[in-house]
C-alpha cells in the first residue's frame, strides 16, 4: 500500500536527534571568539618586578607572559603535567557508568568531552526545565561546572539564545520533513489565550498514530493573532498548515466557543479547495469534551447550598494568616491526622471546588477542634463571612453531610475530566461510552430522593440537552471510534444507543452510523485499491503463498481449488474487511488490554480498516493538549515567557514540547515492543490447517481428560473453546505466514488447545533432521553443542524480533546456521 510504503518514522528520526544534533550545531550556529583551554588551567600572576606570569593552577609551574600573549607553552605543559588530574591523551576515551532511568547505574560505556555536546545539553536544561536564559551566568552555576569538568567553556545568555534558535531549526526541519512526506491524516486541537502583556497566542497541535501503532502529539504552531475572530484564526492556521505541508486533516477539536464554528466552517472550505476534505467535512468539527463536562457541571453547582460556601470561608479564614495555620497544624497533630494544606478554590473552576472539598473532608475532625479552640472564626462566619448578600452562618454537622454527597457527585465527573483529558493514549474509543455513563448517572439522580443533587442534575441535564442530547447533531466518530475497539464493536454502540434514547430512535441512529462507517471506509478503499476484485469489493491481502513455478507445474492446484471452495460457500476471500471484522467476536474485557497493540497485530489482516483505525483512534476528545502549552497549571503564559519576544516564546514552548516528546517516544516504543514481545493481543491470525477436521475433537477430548483433574466440568468448558476456534474465519494465505508465531500470540485464547498444538506442530514429516546427526557426528562433542546453543539463541531473537513486529515472518529457523552446521 502506498500508505504503508511511506512509512511514519517520525519516531526513529526523532530519536536519533539527540546523537546528530551536535554534529550539524556546529555548521548552523554563528562562529564563537575561539578561547583557549589553557586559561582554565593557570591563573595570572605578577611578580616583584612588574612583570605578569602565568602559574599552573596543579603543580605551579610559571610562564613569562609573551609578546602576543601565545599560550602555546601552557597547553603543552597541560599534556604533560604530572599533577593534572585532568590529563588525557589525545583521543583517548574515559569509562564510566551509564545511567539509567530512575537513577539506576548501567553498565560501562565509553566517554569522551565534547564542548559542542555540552553546549547543546545546557540548552536542552534552560528549554525543557524552564530556566531563564541568565541561568548560565550565575555564580553558583559557574561554580559547579568548574568543579564538575573545568574544560567546559559556560557560553552567555546571548549565545544560548542562539543556540535555541539553531536547535529549533534543526529539529522543525526534521518534523517538517516527516509531515510533508507522509500521505497519512493527523488531526489537530487549537486553543487560544491573552498573555499578561494583552499578546493573543494561538497554539495548534498535531496528533496522529505511527506505525509502530505509537500516540504522538507536536505543537507545530504557538503565535501571536490578531484577534479571536474566526476569520482571523481560520486564515492563520490554513497558512501554518501550508508552511508545514499539512493537507489531510482528519479532524479538528476546539472549545465551544461561537467563533471556533466560523473557524472550523472556513476550514472545511480549504479542504474541499484541496481536494483532501474527508467525507465532504461532515466530522471535521469535533468538540472538546472536557468543555462540555465543564460546563454541565459548572451549571449543576449553580444550585448548590450555602454548604459549600461555608467551607469555602472556613477555609479561607484559617489560610489568611501564619499563626492561624500553625494553630491548625496542631489541631491536626492532636487528631493524628497527617498534615495537609487546605485547599482554597476559584469559584470559576469547578474542579477547584472539588479537590477543595475533599481535602475538607478529610480535615472534618481538625477543623471542628480548631474552631472549639478559635473562636473568632464562629464570630466571622456569623457576621463577616458575606454570600449572597447574606452572612453563611456556622458550619454544622449537616453542612458536613451535603459537603460529602456533593463531593461524591462531583468525583464522577473530576475521574472522568482526567480520563478523557490524555493526549499520549486513546481516548476516542471510550467517549461515547463516557457518555453514556453520564446518561444513566444522571438519571438515576433525577429520580433520587435527595433534594439537593435532584436540583443539581435538572440543572446539568439541560445542559446536557444541548450537547449530547440530539444524536443528528453528534459526530459520527464519536460512536466509530467505539465501533473500532474489538472489545465493543457494534454491539455495545447498539446497547447504549437503545439505553440512552429508546429502542426505535436507538436502532435508527445505529443504522446512520453503520452506513457513514460503511462509506467512509468505502472511501479509503478507493483511494487504496486501484483494481477492483470483482463485483464485490474484498481488501483481503493476496491468498498466494507458492510460487509461480509451483502453479505452473501443477503443485498448487490443489491450492486454487480450496480457494475457490472457501469463495463459493461465503469463506472470508468474498468478505470486506468490515464484514470480516464486525462479524468476528469481541475481545474479552481485561484491565490490560491494550487497544494500539491489538490493531499493531491484527493489522496484517485488517490493511485498510488498519489505516482508518490509525486516523480515528488518534483523535483526542479533548483541546486540553493545546491548553497545556500555556502552562502546566494554567492556561496562562507566566511572568517570564509573557515578557520574551513571540518569536522567542514560540521557539521555547516547540522545542519543550519536541524535546520532551523524543524522550518519551523512546520509551513508548520500548513499552511497545515489550507488550509485542508477551502475549499480546489475542490476535485472529488463526491456522487454516487445522479447520475443519472433526477428527481433532477426539483428540482434543483426551488431552482435556488427561490435564483435568474435575473432570466432566472442566471437559465442557474446554470443548466450547474447541468450537469457538473452528467457528472462526481462517486465515488469508501469505507468504509471509508463520503458524508458530500465530500460536504464540494466540495461546492464552487457547491454552489446552495450545498444549495440544505444540506437540502435533512438532512432529516431522522427515529424517533429515537424524541425516544432520551424522553429518555432523565427527564434530567433536563441545563444538556440537556450542553449535546447537547458537542455533536457538538465533532463533530466539528472531521469534522475538517477529512478535515485536508485524507477526509476518519466516518460520523459525535459521538457514545460514543451518547451512554451516551441514558444512
């Protein structure tokens, strides 16, 4: 596939940045005022006479000062003095010990001083820690380095300034070079904000799915605009996408605010001009659902009680001053509670309010101590603590009671903002089941005796309403994205819809989402399939697994006529990919299933349903990784970014995002092909050998007989995942097939069967293997064995090196090792 030829290396490009950016420095930064090293090993004296002399810093060695101040004598008495602890020969490299992440020490790896890597690595510190630019002029800095390696030339706060520049133009080049050349969709979150000094930033990210099946995210674009207008901001990210060669937009998430429409609606537009507007940008716009949580409850805490704002003035007495906090702290030591601080919120931010009720909670007992001892705070919540024109009044034990209900409410929705706020893993497949955990929640509560949150959710359900409570005006990828997880499938979108708005409005929205499924990825296999097989489209990969001389003879007749068979009576070659993938079971819910790895393995089998997989599943339900951009805590550039020129600001917050990304890609990948490694993933690629043959079930029966101890209850649950194998689809014929690596992966699907096949799989239907025996029989014992050892090493690696790829490989056996135990 065209697709799949061009394959998404950003991850490996990425990764090797770290060893080529310090060769390429050198050629793209501007040239330094060369500094020779001897001044960092003598210092400068004058003696009796006036005259000045250079002294060695280790064995005192004097030099008279020549006429143009030549230090060719001071490095090459470096090299040579006997006290220099410093001393290395020329080229020579020194042992040390790698360290590990976590602080854990490896093994011993060869090291030598670069200036150049140094330079780069500080300015790797200022970016992703966030240290001001004078960082590196600071006393206790400079201290440090001359201690830790004097040969380390510290650049100023100009040169590394620079060099942050240089470092953004050689990794933007690497990124922009990636995303101009695949063919494959991303889809982007955009947000907004106004600095402290009034600059209007926007900040566009990109996400998309590698194949290594890893979540990447780059913010691409961090810019000042002239306005919020959704002209404004529709004009300045077509030219970002132009400057980037980004035309095959999936989807894009904003908040809900009415100018991210005219934005979104002139976006679309574009894309139609460029002829890459994915089902004429019917699912383009994509909400983000962190917002819409936002603002349903936000409007539920409207009805709130006098409860909360109690606490909140409880709170915001004890936090007013240092003798009142010491005086809670020992409240807290006399309840035996560990100490805390207290949490004020913002009455603007909901979940502030959350997380500072609960941490009421949890100082219930502290806080009823400390106002029996202070009672200036029953005065203050009686006459100076004002709500609602009105004083709150002291807090009671039924304060408590509505302050726990409520933060057990708002708990549900606090979970679920987190959840679905990740951009590093799938979220898309589980929003629309989110969504319909919040249906049921919330109409469990409308009918609940508890005045309080039955107020509260009325209030959130008509906000709801507005949102998620007409299915027309939902996007379709919210229940395709479910669709693509093998653990819900049709099934489960088909439930929820029929749980959420009735039988027959639930079956009519599930047969609109089947046919948008259906045409959008009728529209992939368009632009994927050149040929058309026949009066029905099949993407199935090519069954041929022999050779054309094979056919020519004869050989594979046999061949053609099962394939022909399997065609005729319905087999998976007369399937789509679709029909083939929605008729197969769910998987089984499991805490460790792992969504990206499944589709990594099963990918062979599903190439197209693969690629739309990789578009839909890499949508973030969420804009808060655009937010975050702004600042960790908030979305707000601080004091000293706001201060630093846009271009500046742009350059710092990319390259935090790049650098961060490349460290963490690294070790997601590493994840990943350790998952592949296990068992991963309960993958289909069944053997089309062993269907079908009844004979087996004997077989079958007797191996369950002999393992069991219970007998007949263990025989009947065995033999029903018997009939689960053979009721399945067999595999497509490919050459590159390997029923070994198959059973691997499919084993803990089937483990009796499993056992059983390890030991049919394992009979010859040949002597050659005793053959061998006695050509290799003059071989001296040991060289035998060491021969036989490096033989299944070999083919050690090379079933691991199949399993953390695409499980297409050949079988495991070594044919040089082979050939040269036969020489």
């Amino acid at each position: 596939m065209a697709e799949n030829g061009n394959t998404d290396k950003v991850g490996d490009e990425s990764r090797g940045s770290e060893s080529t950016t310090a060769t390429t420095h050198s050629t793209i930064t501007k040239q330094r005022k060369k500094r020779s090293r001897a001044w960092d090993f003598f210092e400068e004296k004058v003696d009796a006479t006036g005259n000045n002399k250079y002294a060695c810093r280790f064995c005192g060695q004097e030099y008279f000062e020549t006429k143009g101040k030549s230090t060719t004598q001071m490095n090459n008495h470096i090299n040579k003095c006997p006290n220099n602890p410093y001393k290395v020969e020329k080229g020579q490299k020194l042992l040390q010990f790698q360290t590990l992440p976590g602080g854990n020490k490896g093994g011993l790896i060869p090291w030598k001083f670069d200036q150049e890597e140094c330079w780069m690595a500080l300015c790797s510190i200022v970016i992703v820690d966030e240290l001001s630019f004078s960082f590196v002029e600071k006393e206790g800095f400079r201290n440090f380095m001359k201690m830790a390696q004097p040969c380390f030339h510290i650049p100023s706060r100009t040169t590394v300034t620079q060099d942050c520049f240089a470092l953004f133009n050689v990794e933007k080049n690497k990124l922009l070079k990636f995303l101009k050349g695949t063919s494959q969709r991303v889809s982007l979150t955009t947000d907004t904000w106004t600095s402290i000094q009034k600059v209007n930033y926007m900040c566009i990210t990109t996400h998309w799915i590698d194949s290594e099946w890893i979540m990447h995210k780059r913010i691409i674009n961090f810019s000042p605009i002239t306005s919020h207008k959704g002209e404004d901001m529709a004009r300045c990210i077509i030219d970002y996408l132009r400057e980037w060669g980004l035309q095959k937009i999936f989807t894009v998430i904003v908040d809900n605010a009415s100018s991210n429409d005219v934005t979104v609606e002139k976006l679309s537009d574009k894309l139609d001009d460029w002829g890459t507007n994915s089902m004429n940008g019917h699912h383009l716009h994509m909400r983000c659902m962190a917002h819409i949580v936002n603002l349903i409850v936000k409007d539920g805490l409207k009805e709130s009680s006098i409860s909360i704002a109690r606490v909140r003035c409880v709170v915001r007495y004890i936090r007013q001053s240092p003798a009142r906090l010491r005086k809670f702290q020992e409240c807290c030591e006399s309840e035996n509670i560990v100490k805390k601080s207290l949490c004020l919120d913002v009455p603007t931010r909901w979940n502030s309010t959350y997380l500072m009720l609960s941490r009421a909670i949890e100082y219930e007992r502290a806080i009823k101590e400390y106002s029996d001892r202070d009672t200036s705070l029953s005065r203050y919540l009686m006459f100076d603590a004002i709500s609602d024109g009105k004083p709150v009044g002291i807090l009671t034990r039924t304060d408590w009671d509505e302050v726990k209900r409520i933060a057990q409410f708002l708990e549900i929705f606090y979970n679920l903002t987190l959840k679905v706020s990740g951009s590093l893993y799938v979220t898309s497949n589980a929003h629309f089941i989110e969504i319909g955990q919040v249906v049921v929640y919330l109409n469990r509560l409308i009918t609940t005796e508890d005045k309080l949150l039955s107020e509260m959710t009325l209030s959130m359900w008509k906000k709801f309403e507005k949102y998620w409570g007409e299915p027309k005006k939902m996007n379709k990828m919210i229940f395709i994205a479910c669709v693509l997880d093998p653990r819900y499938k049709f099934t489960t979108v088909s439930f929820v819809l029929k749980k959420m708005f009735g039988d027959d409005e639930g079956t009519i929205i599930e047969k609109e989402v089947h046919t948008y499924m259906s045409s959008l990825f009728n529209e992939y296999v368009s632009k994927s399939v050149s040929k058309d097989t026949g009066g029905k489209v099949s993407t199935s990969l090519p069954s041929s697994s022999f050779s054309t001389m094979e056919t020519s003879t004869g050989l594979g007749a046999l061949l053609d006529e099962i394939r022909k068979h399997k065609a005729a009576s319905g087999g998976v070659d007369s399937k789509t990919e679709l029909e083939k993938y929605l008729g197969e079971d769910p998987e089984n819910e499991r805490p460790e299933f792992d969504i990206l790895a499944w589709w990594k393995v099963n990918s062979p089998r599903f190439p197209i349903l693969g690629m739309m997989a990789r578009d839909v599943l890499a949508i973030p339900i969420s804009s808060v990784a655009s937010e975050s951009a702004f600042s960790t805590g908030g979305r707000i550039l601080d004091q000293f970014r706001s201060s630093l020129t846009p271009k500046l600001v742009e350059t710092l917050v990319c390259l935090q995002d790049w650098l961060r990304s490349l460290k963490l890609g690294v070790l997601k990948l590493l994840c990943a092909r350790r998952r592949a490694a296990g068992p991963i993933a309960r993958s289909n690629l069944y053997c089309p050998v062993t269907k079908g043959f009844d004979s087996m079930l004997i077989l079958f029966e007797i191996v369950c007989y002999q393992l069991s101890s219970k007998g007949k209850k263990r025989k009947r649950e065995s033999k029903k995942v018997y009939v689960t194998y053979l009721g399945e689809d067999p595999e497509n014929e490919r050459p590159e097939f390997d029923i070994l690596a198959w059973w691997k992966v499919n084993s803990p699907r089937f483990p009796i069967l499993g056992m059983m096949a390890r030991d049919v799989l394992a009979i010859p239907i040949s002597s050659v293997a005793s053959i061998l025996l006695i050509l290799t029989k003059k071989l001296p014992p040991t060289m035998f064995a060491k021969v036989c050892l490096k033989l299944g090493v070999l083919k050690l690696l090379c079933a691991r090196r199949r399993a953390a790829g695409p499980i297409a490989r050949s079988n495991l056996y070594c044919v040089q090792c082979s050939s040269n135990i036969i020489s």
